[in-house]
C-alpha cells in the first residue's frame, strides 16, 4: 500500500480508481504481486514531470515542492508512457525541464506582446493550441526580467549540482523557491 500511495498520491479518489483498475487487471487471480501494480500505476503518473512544470508556471510552491520530494525520494521519474525508468540522480532532467518551462513561457510572453495568435504561437512552438493556452495564462503572472532571472537561476543550479558543494535536493528546493516566487 506504502508503494502505491507514492506512486499515485494520498488523494482518496485517485487510490480508489486505481485499487479498481488493479482489481479488475488481476481478474480470478487470489494473489496481486508488486508487479501487477506496477503495470497499472505506471500508465497512471507517466505526466508527474508535467504536472512540476505546470505548477512553476502556475506559482504553485507547495505543490512544486510536494512533487519533487516524491521525484527525489523515489528516484522515479515517469516521463515516457512506456517505462518508468529509476535514476540514481533525476536532478539534471529535471532541472532542464524546469529551464525548458521558463524559455517556453519566456518565448509566449514576447510572441504576445506581437500580438501573435494562438494558432501562429502553436505552429511556430510545434505545440498544441491548448499548450500555447496554458502558457499564455503562465507567462501573464511572470515579468520579463523574473523570467531571465529564473533562467539565470537555473544555470546557476546546474553549475552548483555539477561542482556539488550542496545537497542535491537543498539545491532544487531553492531553485523551485525562486522560480515559483520571482521577484520575493
């Protein structure tokens, strides 16, 4: 039980619709091994490396932090539908993903002050018009010099973790402070 409320959370409906599903999987089977609830709960996070970079973009600290304490924990970084791979360090992809976010919204913030529309924006990012939406509502909460300074912070972390004078996780949990509150 300790396996899936980590994988999939403590909200009491996500565990309830994922108890089911691995009921339903296992069928006549009296016993459900770690591997059958493995088949099932790694379809069911594969979007947690999402789900951080939305919630710095959205300014989300605590559900920032709660996500990353759960990456960095497990060393499970759900990222393709196809695997869940374990990583001795997931802090490089993660932190590039986190710098990834900031050029996104960076970018969106100065193709509407072009007054690009949202199909241009979406064509020229290679990204869903609803993906363009969603950063659009992002870069409106972030100035332009937050937005270099978050990416400034982001190489600054990368160069602490690569010369490791820090705890890894003391380290992302500053950046994920500064980068969910620019400008505090």
């Amino acid at each position: 039980m300790n396996y899936l409320v980590e994988v999939v959370g403590d909200h009491l409906q996500h565990l309830d619709s994922t108890l089911e599903m691995i009921f339903l999987s296992a069928g006549e089977k009296r016993l459900i091994g770690l591997s059958d609830i493995e088949g099932i709960v790694s379809d069911i996070r594969v979007n947690t490396i999402f789900e951080l970079t939305d919630a710095i973009g959205q300014q989300n600290l605590e559900k920032a932090l709660g996500i990353l304490e759960k990456v960095l924990g497990s060393k499970v970084l759900p990222f393709k539908k196809e695997e869940t791979p374990k990583y001795d360090d997931p802090s490089p992809l993660l932190l590039s993903m986190m710098a990834r976010q900031y050029r996104l919204i960076w970018r969106v913030k100065e193709m509407m002050g072009r007054q690009n529309s949202d199909e241009e924006m979406a064509k020229v990012l290679r990204m869903s018009p609803w993906n363009v939406k969603k950063l659009e509502d992002q870069a409106r909460k972030f100035s332009e010099l937050s937005l270099r300074e978050g990416i400034l912070n982001c190489q600054k972390t990368d160069l602490a973790l690569k010369k490791g004078h820090s705890p890894k996780n003391l380290l992302m949990e500053k950046l994920l402070i500064d980068l969910c509150r620019p400008g505090r």
